[in-house]
C-alpha cells in the first residue's frame, strides 16, 4: 500500500459489529487503508480530509460512504459509514455495511444516485 499522507492507521479501534467496525475490515480487504480514529460516522468525510484523503461525492469500488445523522435512515445522531462494493449501469451503489448486531451482520443495499 502506498499512500501520499499519513493513514492514521493503528489498527482496529472499532466497536465489533458497528459500521465502523467493518468498514475498516472491509477497506484492509481490499487492499486499502483505512484511519483507525475516525469517529463516528457521520465524521469520517472530515476526519479523512484532515488526513490528506480524496473526498467527493463520485463513488468509486472500496471509497466509504458516508451518512449525515438521520440521512437515509441512519442513526440521528452518529450517522453510519457503507463501503462501496460496486456502481450499477443505472448508476445505482451497491454497499456493504454492518450495523450494531451481536453476529456482526453484513448485508449489501443499494443506493439510487
């Protein structure tokens, strides 16, 4: 993994089973690096900013979603973080996510543009 700018990687500090959490695992997966303080959900377009990474509003496979508290149906106030698994013809996202579950529950959904 090359990077131009610190990561802010120390490894997973992710509560097991929240969004966070595996949107962390799920960026290792693929090969991409991941901030292991990022905060909340709904922080982690800042957080990312602050550490030199590209935010926009252009998915790509493997950037992380993120949600605004409330935004989509997700928590009012932490917000909720998705990784982008793949970008339909129709322009449509597919994300994988996880949520607060004792099974660490993973699931796709897809999101209109």
């Amino acid at each position: 993994m090359i990077t131009d700018h610190p990561t802010g990687d120390t490894g997973n500090n992710y509560s097991f089973s929240q969004c966070t959490w595996w949107v962390y695992i799920r960026r290792h997966q693929l090969g991409l690096t991941a901030g292991s303080l990022m905060g909340n959900g709904n922080q982690w377009a800042n957080t990312a900013r602050s550490l030199g990474y590209t935010v926009s509003n252009t998915p790509m496979v493997g950037d992380v979603m993120v949600f605004a508290a409330g935004q989509e149906g997700s928590d009012g106030y932490y917000g909720h973080v998705a990784i982008v698994e793949a970008i339909t013809t129709d322009g449509s996202v597919i994300t994988s996510e996880c949520g607060a579950s004792p099974v660490s529950y993973t699931h796709l959904r897809a999101h209109e543009t």
